[in-house]
C-alpha cells in the first residue's frame, strides 16, 4: 500500500521536479521509517506548503523545510538572512523560521483540537508532537549550527551527513517507539483525520459528506464576475450556498479566499467547502478569519518582524489595524523582496455583517480583473455594529456594491416554526433589521426536510450564577440526548470559567472557548481553535463565538443589561437574536435580564423544575 503522497511514480512525472536535497530526504524516509508512517510531499494547506510532512497518530508530524544551500555564502545581519555572492547581497526568507511557523500553523489547526481535555493554563505539547526540521542538503550539521547559534532553538537543525539511517533518529525523534508518551487520545483521532487534508485534494473529496442546496438556493451558487450582496435569515443556509459558490468557482480553475470574521466560524467553512460536490483544489484556495489572513501577509511580506515565534504571538486582532496594512501591501511599500501580495478570482465572505467597510475596500483591491467578491450577511445578527456591505455612505472606492441586496429564499432550513415565529416577532417589536430585512418564513414541502418537536422554555433567574446553577436542570429538562449536541452560551469568559469548573466534575469532557485572559488572551486563541462541532463533550461558549453555529440544543444564560454595558441597545437585542437563532430543535432560555421579562409570551414555563 502507498504511503508516500504523491505516490514516488507521481513525483517523478512532476513538471516542476523535486530538488536533489527534496527527493533524497523523501527516499531516506521511506526506506527507513516505519510503515505506521505516512509521507506528504509538497502538501497544500491553506495557502501554506511545507516541502514534506511526515505523520505518525501515534507519535505525532514532522514539518519539513528543505534547502539546497551552500551555508557559507549566509550571513545574520541585524536578525536578518543575508545571502551574498561577489556582486550582490539580499535577504534570504528564514527556513528555521519557516518550518517554525509551519509546525506551529498545523499543530493549531490539527492537534490542538484536545484543549478542553487540559487544565486550564497547562501549556500545549506542541514541541513533542509536531516538531520543525529545516534540512540544507548543501552543507553540514556543523555548519547549520554554526550560523544559527541560538535562533530558533526548537527547530531541529540538519545537514547532508544525517541523511543515512543513524541521522533518521534526529530528523524523525522516536520514530521507533509505537506510541509517544507525550500524545493523547483526541490528537490521535485528529490526525488521523488530517490525512485528508494532507493527501492530493482529488482523495480528499471522496472522505466528505457532500452537502446538497435546495432547488431555490442554486441560482444563489453560480459564480459571476463583479461585486454582490446577498441577504438571508437565519437558517436560510448562507454559509452552504456560500459553499457551493465558491467551491464553483475553485474547480473551474479560479484562485479564490474564504473568509469569516470568528475563528471558530472558520472552522466550519472549511468543513462545508470540503463537503461540496466539487472537486476543490486546495492549492487554489485560502481560507479562514480575516484577522489571520491580515497577519499572515504582515508576516510574509515583512511588515510584522518578529525574531521569535514567542513575539509574533503577541500581534492580536487588537494590535493590527487590517486596513492600513493590506493597503501598504497593495501599494507595495517596503515589502519584503520574495514577497508578491496575492491576487484572487474570487473573494467570498460569510457573516459579512461582522466587517468593517474599509475592510472590504482593502479586499477588493486584491481581486483579479473579472473576478467577484460576494458577500452573505444576516444584519439581524449585526453584534458588532459594523453593518458590513453597506454603500448608503459611500466610503468604498474598490468595493463596488450597488443597488438593493439580493435575497435568498427566506425560508428557514432548520428553526423550530415556533422558535421562527419568536424571532419575527421579537425582531419587530425591538426595531431589528432594516427596508431590507424581512420575516422569516418555514416550509417543509422539500424533499427530506423535516422538523422535529422543539422545546421552548424560559425561566426567569435572579442573577448569571443563579443561571448557571441552573445549568443541570436545564440538560435534565432536554432529556438523555449526547453532550455533544448541547451547547451552553454565556454572557463573558469571567462567568464562562466559573460554569465549566462548576460542571466538570459531572461532564468530564467540556469543550468551549474561555481563556482566564479574556477573549484575547492566548489561552482563549488555542480554545477556539480547538472548537469543533464534531468533538464529543458538552459544547461552552460565548453567544460571539458561537455565530454562524447550529446545533440541536442551545441553553442561553442571557444576563442583566449591565453586563453588555459597552453594548448599544441595538447590539444587545441583535445577540439575543442571535443566540436562539443557533437552535435546531431545543431552546432553554435562563434569563436574568428583568427588561426581557416581558418576551417570555408564549414560552413554555410550568415544564421547568425548581
């Protein structure tokens, strides 16, 4: 059975032919690592490619970065790589570095996927299952070491003599053993599944789960060219019809870029794009929340320098002003001199209600002649107050949006009929939405649509505690269904630590998003990146981080009107709304907001236990 990807025939027939230090380290490791081992040459990522990975789920992945460099024509000069002949110096990109980011990049968006398993603060085992190697097939070890000293200290340095058999228990550490002790179990499961995303893309689509649209969304899902809005309601399937569009657009051959403004929204783009029926090419494809595209052209392009990785991570959301930086980049003011900005075919963004218009200017600039930006938003759902995709005060200049929205179908593909109702009538009597914002409607005449029963309960409690003490009551009430499919929300990390700790001597496996630094804080990032929906366990979260969400149950603990002090009037309603709009089937409301006393028409309450 193959365990090189590419197969080695495949990599032979390549136009552009592997270098000599490339094709000699794949064949060091397939002769000399275990079959339990897998090989990835050249994987595409979203918008990264190491030049080999190799993976063991019982031991963990090793990042390559492979140069064929004569080291004594390198220097550092001012914490930069100097490359220099007789008649020319420049500044080489950093291959330590690189293959740093590259490990640091695929542990996060594969093996951090057990961070609710740790306690709280314990520092991730990144450094032991998903280590860094850069390999300079033209020169030695000594010589590697010799120029680098102490940079990059986790990074396994490596030259030419290490390519024997000996040298593989350097370049690949305790290849030997059947199962590391520094791994866990939810990170062998998630790297067996991260074969799909490391295979050739044309194996990756026969492991998903293809997703169909409704014959009223399909026009919706035919790429164009030039600048588009789309509206839809809650429910109405924006981020599938996004999907399709864009996966579209991908397999007739158009790089394109996903985006969202959450990090665990992110997570589910990638999954429905993977689930289309079309045969997507990664390579052609970049994906994820826009705050990390931002960072991610700061760093390539040499705009944000940092010496160590420990700095970079330093650069937040709150730390970048995206505009200003996608704008150098695009005037191409002191960049980097390998670096070109990327140009896309299209740009597609989902829960557009979240981005700021200056945002969406900066993203024009970077679309091909003939390409398209669309964008889905819901602005019922507008939390932030950014009101994303409007030109009512023509600010954009790139971002060419004209004329009325377009609409999906205004049916909800998965609301409750009551829970919808609620929502119409909650949305009217708060003044929520806009001209062009309208009712949700229910239909259930398609082909294999159908709702189940829905729970509504609402249970007025004196404080957030109070709420959260009422937390078990409210699991009982739903009934013996998986904690998998049940997420909690809660107003702010603060109160969202305090339940967790209450709750994990009787669910042992909760998965949320509460760092003790608050929304910001490192702790928070490696959380949410580590918030998947198919991941066992009771699902904690902030109403924020679960936008763009579904799942069966949702218990809301919605808090006095103190606590969103920072908040308008409009934003606060706008999260309420957004929180039940979440529900698939069953929605428990312990609300301790006294001026939402008056919305509890209609729900059931005599169901609830003291």
């Amino acid at each position: 059975m193959n365990r090189v990807f590419p197969s080695l025939q495949d990599l032979s027939n390549l136009r552009t032919k592997l270098t000599d230090g490339e094709s000699a380290l794949v064949h060091l490791l397939d002769k000399h690592l275990p079959e339990s081992y897998r090989i990835y040459v050249q994987p595409y990522v979203n918008d990264m490619r190491p030049d080999i990975v190799v993976m063991n789920p019982n031991i963990g992945m090793v990042v390559f970065e492979v140069k064929d460099w004569d080291l004594t024509r390198y220097s550092f000069q001012n914490n930069k790589l100097i490359a220099s002949t007789l008649h020319n110096t420049w500044v080489e990109e950093d291959p330590v570095q690189k293959a740093n980011w590259y490990a640091k990049s695929f542990f996060e968006q594969f093996l951090i996927s057990d961070e609710s398993d740790i306690p709280i603060g314990t520092d991730p085992n990144n450094n032991a299952i998903c280590r860094p190697v850069a390999y300079f097939h033209g020169s030695s070890t000594n010589q590697v070491n010799a120029l680098y000293g102490t940079r990059g200290k986790n990074v396994i340095k490596a030259g030419q003599d290490l390519l024997n058999a000996n040298g593989v228990k350097t370049l690949v550490p305790y290849y030997w053993m059947p199962k590391s002790k520094f791994i866990r179990s939810s990170q062998i499961e998630a790297l067996n599944n991260a074969h799909s995303w490391l295979v050739p893309p044309n194996h990756a689509i026969s492991q998903a789960c293809i997703t169909k649209l409704f014959k009223d969304q399909e026009p919706y899902a035919i790429p164009e060219s030039g600048f588009r809005r789309i509206r839809g309601v809650a429910g109405a399937g924006k981020t599938i019809v996004l999907s399709h569009r864009a996966a579209r657009s991908n397999e007739q051959g158009r790089k394109i870029a996903v985006l969202c403004f959450n990090i665990t929204m992110s997570h589910i783009l990638r999954d429905k794009i993977n689930q289309t029926p079309f045969q997507v090419d990664w390579t052609r494809l970049t994906w994820g929340h826009f705050h990390a595209f931002v960072k991610k052209q700061g760093v390539e392009s040499g705009l944000i320098i940092s010496k160590e990785e420990e700095e970079l991570e330093k650069y937040n959301a709150l730390q970048i002003n995206p505009s200003e930086l996608l704008n150098q980049i695009l005037k191409n003011e002191n960049l980097a001199p390998e670096y070109s900005a990327p140009k896309f075919d299209g740009i597609y963004i989902d829960e557009g209600q979240d981005f700021e218009q200056d945002w969406l200017d900066s993203l024009a600039g970077m679309l091909n002649p003939g390409g398209e930006l669309v964008l889905f938003a819901d602005h019922r759902q507008n939390i932030y107050g950014k009101d994303g995709g409007s030109d009512k005060n023509k600010k954009m200049i790139r971002c060419k949006f004209s004329g009325p929205w377009s609409q999906l179908p205004r049916k909800s593909h998965r609301l409750p009929p009551r829970l919808a109702s609620f929502l119409n009538e909650f949305a009217q009597r708060v003044d929520l939405g806009d001209e062009e914002d309208f009712p949700i409607k229910y239909s259930t005449h398609e082909p294999d649509f159908n709702f189940s029963p829905d729970l509504m309960v609402w249970k007025n409690v004196e404080s957030i505690q109070d709420g959260i003490n009422n937390i078990e009551s409210a699991l009982n009430l739903i009934g013996n269904t998986n904690p998998g499919d049940v997420v909690v929300l809660l107003p702010n990390h603060e109160f969202g630590l305090i339940a967790v700790k209450q709750l994990l001597p009787k669910f042992h496996q909760i998965v949320h998003v509460f760092g003790e630094g608050g929304s910001d804080s490192p702790e928070s990032r490696k959380r949410k990146m580590a918030f998947w929906m198919g991941r066992g366990g009771l699902k904690m979260s902030t109403i924020h981080s679960f936008k763009g969400w579904e799942i069966d149950n949702v218990i809301l603990i919605w808090p006095p009107k103190s606590t969103f002090q920072d908040f308008s009037e409009y934003q606060r309603h706008a999260l309420f709304y957004t929180a039940i709009s979440r529900v698939i089937k069953n929605m428990v409301i312990l609300n301790a907001n006294r001026e939402y006393d008056c919305f509890d028409t209609n729900w059931d309450k005599t169901k609830f236990g003291s």
